[in-house]
C-alpha cells in the first residue's frame, strides 16, 4: 500500500475555508465559551452547516447509486479512483482543532453515531438514517452512547438491556449511559438521534450486544447528569437514561441475530466504529497540537529565540531541542494518523493503525501542550493565554475514544495475534 502526501486541490481549497471559519468564529470565542460551558456556539453552528450538510448529501449520493447500481458500499467512486472523503475530513477535523476542539466537538453532524451507522447498518437504514443529516434545513445533532456507571473499558460488563416486544413489534430498552459528547443536544434538538449499545442476551456476552437507534423525543428517554469538565468544556457530556424506551423494531443496525460463533459479526461491527472514528479523534489531537507548537514558536520569535535545523543537537540551547521535540512528536502523530486515514479511503482494514494513531496523537498533544505551558513561563499558566486551556484540552485525547492503555493492548495484540483472553 503507497500513501501519496499530496493533498488534492480540492481538499486544500475547503481547508482553505474551514481555518477562515477557524480562525474568524472559534479562536476569537474559545476563551468566553470555555468559561461558559455548554453554551452553544451559535455563530459557529450557523456557518459549519451548509458544509457539513453538503458533505453528508455527497456521501449519501453515493449509497444511493450504489444501491441502483452494482449494490456496492459506494466507498470508492465508479472510476476505481480511491476515495478521498476520509482524507478531506481529517483536514477538517484538524484545522477546527486548531480554532478549537470544544468548539468543533458541538458540530451539527451525526458524529460518532454517523460512524455506527456506517459501520454496522444495512444499506436501506443508511439511506433513510443519514437522509436527515444531508437534506435538512435545520441543522441536526447525533451522538453515540457505550459508557455505563459499570461498564467502561470492559464493554462485556454492559448492562443496559434491549428486549423485543412481539407485540408491538418494538425494542425496549433499559439502562444508563455516561459521558456522552453532544447527548444533550442530540436529544434535546428536533430530528437528533443517538446509537445506543444494549445486550439482546446477557448469556451471550459481548456477542449479545447490539446497536440501536433512538430518535430525539422518544419516551422513556431523558437527559441526566450534564458533566462540568475539565477541558473541551465548550461541548456537552452528558448522562442518558433509558426507561422503558420503545423504539421500532427496525431501528436495530444490522441484524437482531446473535451469532455466538468466535467470529461473530454483531459485536465486531459495532466495534468497527472505532476504526473510523480513532483516526478523526488522532486529527483532533493534532490540531490542539499544532495550535500549542505555533503559538510557542510565535512567542519565542517574538523575543529573539529562533528554531535552527540542521544544526548538530549538542549546539542547541534546551529551550530549541525541546521546541525540536514537540515537532518531531507532532510529525510522527500526523503521519500515523495519515496511514490509518488513507487506509480507511481505501476500503482496507485499519484496525491497528486506527488504535496506533490514536494512541499516539493522544500522547503526542500532551506532551506538546504540557511543554507548551513550560516554556511559556508564568504567562503559559495564566489565563490570559490559551496555552492553559489546550493542556486541559488534550487530556481527553489519552480517555475517550479508548484510553491510552486499551489501545496499548489492541496494538500489543494485533502485533502479536494474540487474544483478549491471552492478553488482557
């Protein structure tokens, strides 16, 4: 597999575009919005969704041709040229890091919940689930829900429920699920929906569990604890509880069937999610990256300290080999990340770069924001800069998504073969 580093054309010009909105509507507001969390940023919501809106038509379009013609997924377009949709996407997510990652995280867009769409539904439920995203004028909110108060890392222990009900032919589920990004507005908004994970058989263990759609406005659906955070404190996390929720039998993804066969597709579909959306959270890592390196490279420029390369490492000053470092850390994130996206693009398996990228542009971005703030002195604690508030933003890029040490033991036991059983 060869990975081109140019970026196409068009991919440059909407970059072009998203840092303007970066730089006009995000960048000038993180500050205020992240002192006065959970306030939707309105500006910004109102300018992203003409773009989000044709983004999701564009990828719809292409689900539908495939299901009139050859019944294909649509990944990659007829000509055989491999797509470019998740490239163009990671630059997106990156530049809008950059403004600013709490801000980005309150994008009207089906998210984290569009990727368990596509990940695990059937062609037909693509169609009319993501129809919403793309054709909408209002724009839409999704969201995806696996954590419980007693489940995190350890899916297996999942304990929220979905039983079918034949005679109303629905599902109904019960439970709770924690630190959910965008729950809240994907449920309080009109047409917002969040794939919710629930076992149909508890015996079955992590082949019992499912993915299932519940639309905003559902009975038995409501919005518990909304989290005060530490960082990416501009977006909402909140807890959902299900009690007695009747959805419609076909807003299970995929099939209701548990197959409790060691290869069973239910459970690694739904995981599946993750090779898309690690990738996307590694891009965001490297914008709170990028935005911290500059703005430190800004400040030393300002009071005469340069950035030599070339220049043998025992001739630098500590300040410049620590500046050197954070590049260096930075560059490597960016290209595992471009690997794991250009796999994606190409309709490969990405399993383990997916959880290698992730994991290190999560531990990439706090090593460059921490030092951010050190090499800055007192003004790189204070307020008054953001150098503070990107450290606090890139934590959650070592949490959420899979911890650093979960996806430690993906990569460990992709490389090795082993099991989770033999390696846990």
């Amino acid at each position: 597999m060869t990975i081109s580093f140019e970026i196409p054309e068009h991919i440059q010009q909407q970059s072009q575009l998203v840092r303007w909105i970066a730089e006009s509507t995000m960048r000038p507001y993180a500050r205020e919005l992240d002192e006065r969390e959970h306030e939707r940023p309105t500006a910004f919501v109102e300018q992203m969704w003409p773009i989000l809106r044709d983004q999701q038509k564009a990828t719809l379009d292409k689900l539908r041709q495939a299901e009139g013609g050859t019944g294909e997924s649509g990944d990659k377009p007829k000509s055989g040229r491999v797509s470019t949709r998740m490239l163009g996407l990671m630059m997106q997510v990156e530049m809008l890091s950059w403004g600013d990652t709490g801000i980005y995280l309150c994008l009207p867009s089906p998210a984290l919940g569009g990727a368990a769409i596509e990940a695990v539904g059937t062609t037909a439920q693509k169609l009319r689930l993501l129809q919403r995203f793309a054709e909408g004028d209002q724009p839409v909110w999704g969201a995806m829900a696996i954590t419980e108060p007693g489940a995190g890392s350890d899916n297996s222990a999942m304990s929220t429920t979905a039983v079918f009900d034949e005679e109303t032919n629905e599902w109904v589920i019960n439970g709770e699920k924690i630190f959910i990004t965008s729950g809240k507005l994907a449920l309080e908004e009109s047409n917002g929906l969040v794939i919710v994970w629930a076992t149909v058989n508890k015996a079955a263990g992590r082949a019992g569990i499912k993915s299932f759609v519940v639309e905003a406005g559902t009975p038995g659906v409501s919005i518990g604890k909304v989290e005060i955070k530490h960082g990416i404190r501009a977006s909402d996390t909140a807890s959902i509880v299900f009690n007695n929720a009747r959805i419609p039998a076909d807003n299970i993804l995929g099939s209701a069937e548990v197959q409790m066969s060691k290869d069973s597709k239910g459970f690694q579909g739904a995981m599946a999610t993750f090779d898309a959306s690690r990738p996307l959270v590694a891009a965001s890592a490297l914008g709170i990256g990028r935005a911290a390196l500059e703005f430190v490279k800004e400040k030393l420029a300002e009071n005469g300290v340069e950035i030599p390369y070339g220049v043998p490492y025992h001739k630098l000053t500590a300040i410049q080999r620590d500046v050197l470092e954070m590049e260096a850390q930075l560059r490597s994130a960016y290209l595992l990340t471009l690997r794991s996206i250009n796999m994606l693009d190409e309709g490969a398996h990405n399993s383990l770069e997916a959880s290698m990228a992730k994991l290190k542009a999560g531990r990439a971005v706090t090593f460059i924001a921490q030092k951010a703030v050190e090499l800055l002195g007192p003004m790189g604690y204070s307020r008054e800069w953001l150098a503070e508030k990107w450290m606090r933003d890139a934590k959650i890029n070592a949490i959420y998504e899979g911890t650093d040490q979960i996806n430690c033991l993906i990569v460990a036991r992709r490389i090795l073969g082993y099991s989770r059983n033999e390696l846990a």
